[in-house]
C-alpha cells in the first residue's frame, strides 16, 4: 500500500499528464473505464488506483507506468501542494487550531512559499525543543569516547598547571587556599566570597574589576571552593569563548574540571604517588584522596587521568546513585554497561550485581567495599566507598580488569557475585516463583528517574541566568 505522500504525488503525476494531453477528468475517465469523480479521488491523494487503471493511463495520455509512480514530483507547483499537504498534516499545525489552507488555483506559488516558510520555522522550532535532551545525551556520549581513545589524558592541560603551581611557589603536599589565592592574583583576580551568588552561577568572574566570586563557607580553604576558584581561572588561562553549542560546553566544563583536579593533584607528585603504591602493591583511592586532601570522587576520578597513561592500567569509575542509576562514568577497560539507543550511559541503572550497588548493603560504611564481579566481559576487580547527600545515597567506584587487581589493597577479598546482563535474567525479571505469585494480581506504579522530565534549557546548553549575574555585578562593582 503506498504511503499517504507517494498517493499525492501519483496523483500529482496523473493531473500533469492529463493536462499535458488536452483532457478533462472525465474524458480520461471514459477511455479508461472509470468515472471522473473517481479520478479526482486519485489525483488528489485520496484514493490508491489499481495498477491495471495506471496501466490504462498511462497507455492514455502517452507515458508509463514508471513515470507515473516516480517519488519525485512533476513540478514546481506540485512539490509545493504536497509539502503544504504534508504540513498540514502534521500534530504541531494540528494543535493550533488554525484552519488549513486549501492550495487552489487562486493561491499563487509566492503565497504558498510564504506559508511554508512559517510551517518550516514552526517545524524547525519544535524539533529544537524537543532534540536538545537528545542532542544532549549524544554530545556527552561523544566527548567521553574521544577522551577514552586519549586513555582520559590530556597533556597540554597538565602542563600549564604545572606551570601555575610553580609560579605560585607549590611545592608538595595539599594545595592550600593560599595558593589558590596567589595564582589568582598572578592572572589579576581577587578571590571575593559572597552570600548573593546569582543561584543559577557556580561562581562569577568580573572581567573589568578584577575578582572572582565564590559562594561563601564555613571553612574557605574546603576542597569545593579551591575546586571552583581553579576552574573560574582555567576559562582565562584556556582562552575560552562563550559556548557555541551544547557539545562545546561540555568541551569547557570537562577542561575546566581537568585543569582544577591537575593543580589539586598535580601530576608529577601524584604520579609518583601512584607508582610508589604500584611497587608496594598497595594502591587505594583512599590513600590518594588522603595524599591530597581532596574527596574520594576527586580521587578516583584524577586516576583515570593518571593509571592508564602512566601505570599502563585500565580501569573504569562510576558514580552511581541509592537506585542504581549513574550519574558520572568512565571505562577503558571493557567493562559492560548499560547505554540508551543514543549510545549514552548516564541515567542508566547498572546490574544489581556489581559493587556499585551491592556496597550499599554493608553494615560499615567507613571503608572501601571490595568484590570481583564475572561478568560476559571477564572477571572486574571493584573498590567502592559510599556516602550521602541531601538528594540520597551514592556511591564512588573504581575497578580493574581481574589481572590487574594484584596492584591493588582489597585484592584478597572474598567477595564474589557474577553478573549475565544485558541478559534481563539476570536482574531485572523477577524470580519465576514470584511471578506466578503476584502476576495479575499486583499494580506497582514505576519511580521514572527525573532526567526523563527535565529537558535542558532551549538555548541548547544549561547556561546562567544574564538578568541576575548583571544584577549582582552591578550590586559590587562599587566595593
């Protein structure tokens, strides 16, 4: 059966061809055998002819039946019927209520291209609205396969931190806020706490005066607030632009996050740590985060920076929440994941079986969770150490392929699950026993993670709020 649109533009084809010929509807419908009111159906769109009749007119007005079927349509004027057609046809045009143009001999071709603009601006505006998540999922798929290819690393970063921490006079040890402060002023900004940060702002740099300004806390020199100061200096000192897109957000909120864990970590000195550990067979986020006085996701996230480019160790680390779902993730060494059709892993729940998830059930909480997990992938070696917040429970892991665990403190760990999935047996059908019990006789109501009703901004990339930081600048410039 031809679709709605190869129907119009038959029965554009049969209309160009009996015109071309001399005939009226009803001629053509005498030397064919048919009425001319059932021509009319066909020619606009509303009836499919047999190919017998296609035969007979075809024969009639002196082509083939090839010509007549052809997708492409046999004018100008033609394709502009149809794409009104078409657009008409549509739920967007539909729910505006407005009645339909009919495209009669009295409406000029200008006309016609007029209203198609605005059903193709229309169009364009509802594909925006509803491809930003989409585009979204699939800018943050791409960056993290092009960093995984680059084993996570990116040199000319490490580097230029390097080279701050050095003009600042870091030696070793933890990055104290006094440092901070100095390699702020070596670019000619002022650090300024304040309790009337736009709510939409992570920090705000006033370009023209000089300063930086953070959200206030109890303890300045905290990991959080050294973080965001590094990453408010990193746009400078990156050359970074107002974003263009999404994926280019993405691009500079990843660089601004390296360069600020390269500076609370550097490289040489967090390096030498790791082979240190490697040699005693004693590595542990632990231990690293304690090194640095940083948090353990700070921590497990700067050793994919470090352990495959430096140790030659594949790893992966996962951030995953009370339900399973993960919020931030990396891997390069094959262990399976979930991932949507778009080829995105964020939101997707990981298998019951892993440690990410299994670590929730420890009575003690203080320390690291360790297990090796079989999976259709191999066997994967997990240190996980979990915690809260206000929104819940979450948990920080990092794993190894199941060789490389002998570098690792919690390799003599009983701990053991196997995990099938993809395969659903494996954790998301229910045992047979219990489906017999309950099917039909249960009707659970679903919890949808709250990434499915929270599209991103229409401007394409979560941006701040220009009304309010204005505001707050102008609040302070005169201090």
């Amino acid at each position: 059966m031809a679709s709605t649109v190869e129907l119009a533009t038959l029965g554009h084809r049969i209309r160009h061809h009996r015109l071309k010929t001399g005939l009226t509807l009803d001629e053509l419908g005498a030397q064919v055998g048919v009425a001319g009111s059932h021509l009319s159906l066909i020619e606009n769109g509303k009836r499919e002819p047999k190919l017998s009749l296609l035969q007979q007119i075809a024969k009639v007005t002196g082509t083939d039946v090839t010509d007549l079927l052809s997708a492409e349509p046999p004018n100008r004027r033609a394709a502009l019927e149809i794409e009104l057609d078409r657009a008409q046809s549509t739920t967007v045009f539909q729910r505006l209520g407005i009645p339909p143009v009919k495209a009669s001999k009295g409406v000029s071709d200008e006309t016609l291209e007029s209203i198609l603009g605005l059903h193709r601006e229309l169009q364009r505006r509802e594909r925006e609205a509803i491809a930003t998540p989409e585009e979204a999922r699939r800018a943050n798929t791409e960056l993290r396969l092009r960093m995984r290819a680059r084993n996570n690393y990116l040199p000319d970063i490490e580097k230029l931190a390097e080279k701050q921490l050095k003009a600042a006079g870091h030696g070793t040890g933890a990055l104290t806020h006094r440092t901070v402060s100095i390699m702020a002023e070596q670019l000619g900004f002022e650090l300024i706490y304040v309790n009337d940060l736009p709510h939409s702002a992570r920090s705000v740099t006033d370009l023209e005066n000089g300063r930086i300004y953070l959200p206030p806390a109890s303890i300045p020199g905290g990991h959080g607030l050294r973080s965001m100061a590094l990453q408010a200096m990193a746009h400078r000192l990156l050359g970074h632009k107002p974003p263009s897109d999404y994926a280019d957000f993405l691009r500079q909120r990843l660089e601004i996050n390296y360069y600020a864990a390269c500076a609370l970590m550097p490289e040489t000195a967090a390096v030498a740590f790791l082979q240190q550990a490697k040699k005693d067979r004693n590595l542990a986020v632990e231990d690293f985060r304690d090194a640095f006085g940083v948090t353990h996701e700070a921590a497990g996230m700067r050793m994919t920076n470090l352990l495959t480019q430096h140790l030659g160790i594949p790893l992966h680390f996962l951030r995953v929440d009370g339900s399973g779902a993960i919020s931030r993730v990396y891997e390069n060494d094959e262990l399976p994941l979930p991932a949507d059709v778009t080829g995105a892993v964020e939101g997707q729940v990981v298998c019951r079986k892993f440690s990410a998830r299994s670590a929730f059930a420890e009575q003690n909480r203080t320390t690291e969770h360790y297990q090796y997990t079989d999976t259709p992938a191999g066997t994967f070696w997990c240190a996980t150490q979990t915690g809260a917040t206000a929104e819940g429970e979450f948990s920080i892991t990092v794993g190894v392929p199941f060789d490389d665990a002998k570098w690792f403190r919690g390799r003599e760990t009983p701990q053991r699950a196997t995990s099938t999935c993809p395969d659903e047996s494996c954790c998301h059908r229910p045992d047979p026993t219990l489906t017999e019990r309950w099917e039909g006789k249960a009707w659970p109501s679903a919890r949808v993670h709250m990434q499915m009703f929270s599209p991103l901004p229409s401007g394409a990339f979560p941006g701040v709020d220009d009304g309010e930081v204005y505001a707050f600048l102008d609040r302070h410039a005169g201090e």
